[in-house]
C-alpha cells in the first residue's frame, strides 16, 4: 500500500529568499549554461555509480 504524500513546507525567511534567488538564477541560465550543468551531473552520477556495487 502506498503511503501518503505529505503536505510542501513553506518556507519562511532566509529559506524563502534563498529559493527564490536560485529560482531565478535557474531561469537566467541560458541553453548552454543548462546544457553544462546537465554533463556535469552525469559525469558525476556515473562517477559515483562506478564506485558503488548495488545488490539486488
């Protein structure tokens, strides 16, 4: 049985100035920024799953 989803926080103060800063950092980002950002993150998950032995 699938549990329930719980409520978003709000977010009050230094958390909500902070998200919405990166928020709009996200959408100033232009296509190559997004693109760099994107092959840098995938480096690192494979990086990462090289190092991890998953057992199923």
């Amino acid at each position: 049985m699938a549990r329930p989803i719980k409520e978003t926080p709000i977010l009050y103060g230094k958390a909500a100035r902070k998200f919405e800063e990166e928020m709009q950092r996200v959408e100033n980002m232009t296509r190559e920024e997004r693109m760099a950002n994107r092959k840098k993150v995938e480096e690192g998950c494979s990086a990462f799953l090289k190092t991890v032995k998953v057992c199923i």
